[in-house]
C-alpha cells in the first residue's frame, strides 16, 4: 500500500499542472465549438506588408457578409514572404484564398498541386488584382546620402536593404524594377544585368520577407536605403515616425499587382466557395477600395477612395511587368529560377 | 569515520588562496570577466525584454493580453506542452529503464538515437515532419483522403515538439540508472516482487528527482521551441501559432509593447524553472548528505 501511495504521490506533482493544462483548454475549446454551426471559417493566407490591410478589411466583410446572409464568417490570416507563403500551401496549408504579392506564385501552387485552374487570373477583374502598388525608397531623415534616383543605389559607400528575391514577392519586384530602370536608361540587358549586380553587392543582409526588412532598416538601423513597398514605406514613416524617415520616389518604377484568388480544392473541402468568392469581390467594392487605400495600396477605383487618402500617392512613371518582362513565367524562368540571373550575380 | 571527519576538518581550516595557489588580483580577475560576461550577455537582455514591456505602463501592459491572438498562443503552448510532456516522461522512462537496468545489443545506437534531438538543427526537426506528413509527403495522400490534417495544425506542433524535447527526461535518468546499478532491483526480485512492483517500489523512488529535473527542463524547451514550431505551424493567427510564434508576429506588426509582454511571460517561465531547478538541486544534496553517514 506504501508504495502505492508513494507512486501517486509522484505522479501527482507532474499530474497536478497537466490536469490544469487539460481543463484550460478543454473549457477553451468547448466554448469554441457551441457556435460551430453557424459560423464559417476562411483562411487567407497573404504576403508580409497587408497584415494592417486584412485586419481592417476583414471587420468589414464580416460586418457585410453577416447582413447580406445572417451567418457570422471568422477569417483566420497567414502572414510571411510570399514565395514561403505559396511553398506552404503547396505543402497543405488550407487556404480558401490566397491574396499573395504577385502572380508566379499563385501560377506556381496550380501547377504543383492542381488546386487552382490555369486561368484564375482572369476570375476577377484587373488581373486579379483589387489594388496595385510600387517600389520606392525609404531613407533616413534629412536625406542624408542624397539618394534621388536608382543610380544613387550604386554609389560607393551606400548600403541597400531588401528582402531576399527567392522567397519574398516584393524583393522581387524590387530586382525587375531596378533592372527594368537601367535596360532603359543604358540601353542593353549587359548594362542592367551589371547594374543589378553593383546594386546587390551593396546589399549586407536579405531577410526572408518584406516586413523582416523593414524591422531591419528600421528597428535595426542597418542601411542608407530600403528597397521598400510604396504602402511598407508610408507604414513605416506613419507608424514609427515621420521625424524618422523620409519617402523617396525614383524617375520610374514597376507596377506591382498583388493578385488575388481562391484556391478551388480547399474552398470546396470546406464547402466556403461561395463566401471565398464573395470575400474576394468586397475588396473591389466602394468599401473595400476606400480600406485599400488607406493603407496605403493604390485602389484600382480610385473613385471610391477617400480623396485626402488618393493625395498620398506621388506620381511616378510605372513600367508593366508584362512590358518589360514579358509576363512572370518569363521574368521568373530568366531570373529567379534555380541557376538562373539572381543566382549567377548574387555571392553573398 | 574519525579519518573522515579530520579530513573535512582540515579543508574547512585551509584558507583556499593557499589550497588553490592563486593571487587576489587573479581571482577577482576571473569574477570580474565572469560577471561582466554575465551582465553583458544574460542578464541585460533579460532585463530589456520587462523594460519594453513595461515602457507604455502596467495598463499598455496588461492590455497586451487581452487580445483572443495572445490569448490563443498561450492556450495552444499550454495544449502542446500538455500532450507532449506526458508521452516524453513515459518514452524518457521506458528508455532509461531499458538502457539503465538491462543488457542488449544496440545499447550504444539507442543512446546515440535518443541524443539525435540534440544534434539536428530545429529547422529540420520541422521539415522531416512536412516531408513525411505534408500533403505531398509520404504519408500525406493518405492521411489528407481521411480528412486528417497534421501539417500546419495543432498535430503537426505538437509531434515536431516531442522530436526537439524527447531527449531530455531519458538524458537526466539515463545516466543516474547507470550509476545506481541493478542490485536494488535483484534484490526486489529475488523477495518475490513483481516486475512492476519493482518498478514503482524501487527505482522510480531513486531517480524521482532526475525525472522532476528532466520534466522541467522539457516543460520549458516545449514552451519555448521556435525552429522546429515555426516549420509546421503555417502561421494562423489565433490558431496555430504558438507564443514564441506569437511574439514574432507582433514584433513584426510595430506592436512592440505586447510582443515583449508575451515574451516577458516566456522570460517568467524561464525564471521559474531556474528555481525549480535550484530547489531540485538542493532537495538532491540534502538527500545524498543525509544518506552518507549512513
């Protein structure tokens, strides 16, 4: 009997805080389930800077969509470097929507998986994108460094922060708007792919998303100029400071279109399509474009913005990926494939 | 036991400077560089993770908490731990007992694999996982017909924290089964006890206090682990993201005040199980000082 006791003795000192585990989260999960029925679940899985977008946007459509139908829509967000974000949902993260920083990567998920058809791109209206966005570059109060244009970038002396281009959307876009500037400026692919390997010698650390960098810009100190998104840079400047940073806007810049869509396979699973597809529409409604705007994502009906948030924007020349590159298959078989120009010039 | 007691008499009446050879100005040397390392690397970051918590106010502070994201994380860490615990404390026994009481072949391999945790990096403790389980891993087509999921979900966390702490509980009893030898046990045996009363009447009593020692530096590792959760966790906010996870998110979101508040608890739980551990130590002392005479 002695030994008994002095078993349960034992196992009452690691038995006592698991059991209180157990009831927490067993009471947790219970309150959880009581609304099952007439509560639907979507998960968008997204890139790095729209966090502050969703957040607000998805208040909104829960709002809407619990007028239109009576059932309340609970939206669960994935946030990190877009070509990560992809990866995951090819390896099975069940998104109902992906809202990613650019098209490869959503082309890359229907062609690994098969859960997305080939023409998504046209389901929506705008290439599927319900906003658009550019490159421009955050600097350090005053200007210190003088950068005004890419060619600064280059210059002896000056460090450039961007994310890394194999995993994050908007390093990217950062790279082909570089090299898009400097075929133009210097006339031939020779010329760019030189200024593209100047420009990432200058660079001391690639972080793995876009928000990574701008911690590291930022919060870090580390850098004369990041390689930001225009609604990354405003974010920065607005949230940590305006006596902080300064926005510069270079003489040209790429048109950046984070597209939208939902993934088939998964909204079906989970029997949300319909709601997936209508989540996706909202961001093109009156309401939708007047929450893109004001975080800073350039509405494509700059109609329903707000007015005070459209003055925000400068005006810069946009050059089109599909102009300048030929689409993103062939930008991203010609530059950020395995072997391909990204990993030629870059040797960290 | 007179020899003894003029042995221990005489190490007490030495002065160590002698016993040791060392000058002052060396010895404050060393205690200097130690505790300049000390401050520089341990303690101040310590102390940064409160003051940022801190820096808007108990009220910003508390604040943090409220929020059903932070509030998720800390049950999900909680739920995680509370799974895995339990089965590393059972597998950690199982193993020692095997590897401490009895003679086989492949004994070395045994403690080598159990050690594998230790030596890969948590990057990869979370990859292997979505290479076997991922829906295009090996066993992913077949769990993902039945509607299972356990990549970036609650299972795919929880088996990717058993891989990175199962080798703590079996590390700490291992090697104290080994030093105790299995005379208790023959002994029990040889009266007529049952291989289970052996077990409970006998060993566990003696190595109770390495099991609580590897129960408490487990429990803190499965809360805390990043790599490997970070792999498999797919990031849902308020969902599979764990409070280490969490504490990234908000860091990442400008919202430093909560990410070091979250953090602060994690700090806590640092700090307890540093006492826990000191306690263990003691009571271990204690009762080694009071069996010696004896």
């Amino acid at each position: 009997m002695k030994a008994t006791r002095n078993v349960f003795r034992l196992f009452s000192l690691f038995a006592a805080p698991l059991l209180a585990f157990s009831t927490l989260t067993a009471t947790g999960c219970g309150s959880s389930d009581a609304s099952e029925s007439d509560v639907v679940k979507l998960l968008n899985v997204s890139y790095d800077p729209t966090r502050e977008l969703y957040k607000e946007f998805n208040e909104a459509f829960a709002e809407y969509w619990k007028k239109k139908t009576g059932q309340t829509v609970q939206i669960e967000m994935s946030h990190g470097g877009a070509g990560k974000q992809a990866r995951a949902v090819v390896d099975g993260l069940p998104a109902d929507v992906v809202t990613l920083a650019l098209a490869y990567d959503i082309d890359a998920i229907g062609e690994k998986t098969g859960y997305i058809p080939a023409d998504w791109q046209s389901r929506l209206p705008n290439n599927s994108s319900p906003y658009t966005s550019t490159i421009v570059f955050l600097v350090r109060k005053g200007n210190p460094k003088n950068i005004r244009d890419w060619d600064d970038l280059v210059r002896e002396g000056i460090t450039v922060v961007t994310p890394n281009p194999k995993t994050s959307g908007g390093a990217r876009w950062n790279y082909l708007a570089a090299w898009a500037y400097a075929r133009e400026k210097y006339g031939s692919e020779e010329a760019a792919r030189d200024f593209v390997t100047r420009l990432f010698r200058q660079v001391p650390v690639l972080d793995s998303g876009a928000r990574g960098s701008t911690n590291t810009f930022v919060q870090r100190g580390i850098g004369d100029v990041l390689l930001a998104w225009e609604n990354e840079a405003f974010l920065a400047v607005n949230e940590l400071g305006p006596d902080k940073f300064d926005i510069i806007v270079p003489s040209v810049s790429i048109l950046a279109e984070p597209p939208v869509t939902v993934v088939d396979h998964w909204a079906k699973t989970h029997g949300t399509t319909e709601v997936a597809q209508e989540y996706l529409k909202y961001l093109y409604s009156p309401v939708g474009q007047r929450v893109v705007a004001k975080h800073y994502y350039r509405p494509v009906h700059p109609e329903h913005a707000d007015p005070a948030d459209m003055k925000r924007f400068p005006q810069v020349r946009l050059i089109t990926i599909d102009e300048a590159f030929g689409g993103w298959q062939k930008a991203h078989a010609a530059h950020f494939a395995d072997g391909g120009t990204f990993d030629q010039i870059y040797s960290p | 036991m007179a020899g003894t007691i003029t042995l221990r008499k005489s190490a007490a009446g030495t002065p160590v400077r002698l016993a040791t050879g060392e000058s002052t100005a060396v010895r404050w040397l060393l205690i200097g560089i130690s505790l300049t390392f000390l401050t520089l690397f341990l303690f101040l970051p310590l102390a940064a993770v409160f003051v940022e918590a801190f820096r808007k106010g108990v009220g910003a502070y508390l604040q943090s908490f409220n929020d059903p994201a932070a509030y998720a994380a800390i049950r999900l860490t909680l739920l995680v731990t509370a799974i895995a615990l339990p089965l590393n404390l059972v597998f950690g026994l199982a193993a020692s007992w095997a590897i401490g009481k009895f003679e086989f072949r492949g004994k070395q391999l045994l403690i080598t694999l159990i050690d594998l945790p230790f030596a890969v990096s948590p990057v990869i403790s979370g990859l292997i996982y979505v290479l076997l389980y991922g829906i295009h891993g090996w066993f992913g087509p077949w769990l993902a017909e039945r509607g299972i999921q356990v990549i970036f979900a609650v299972p795919g966390i929880v088996l990717a924290t058993i891989f990175v702490t199962f080798p703590f509980i079996a590390r700490e009893v291992i090697p104290l089964m080994q030093e105790q030898g299995t005379e208790e046990e023959q002994a029990a045996i040889t009266l007529g006890a049952s291989g289970w009363q052996t077990f409970f009447r006998v060993t566990l009593p003696n190595v109770k206090w390495a099991v609580l020692y590897g129960v408490i530096l487990c429990n803190a590792r499965a809360m805390g682990e990043f790599g490997a959760v970070s792999v498999v966790s797919g990031h849902i906010r308020g969902k599979t993201n764990t409070m280490p996870l969490h504490v990234e998110i908000l860091y990442n979101e400008y919202n430093f005040v909560a990410a070091f508040a979250v953090a602060s608890l994690l700090a806590l739980l640092a700090l307890v199980t540093l006492v826990l551990k000191s306690l263990i130590e003691w009571r271990t002392r204690v009762q080694h000082d009071q069996e010696e005479p004896s």
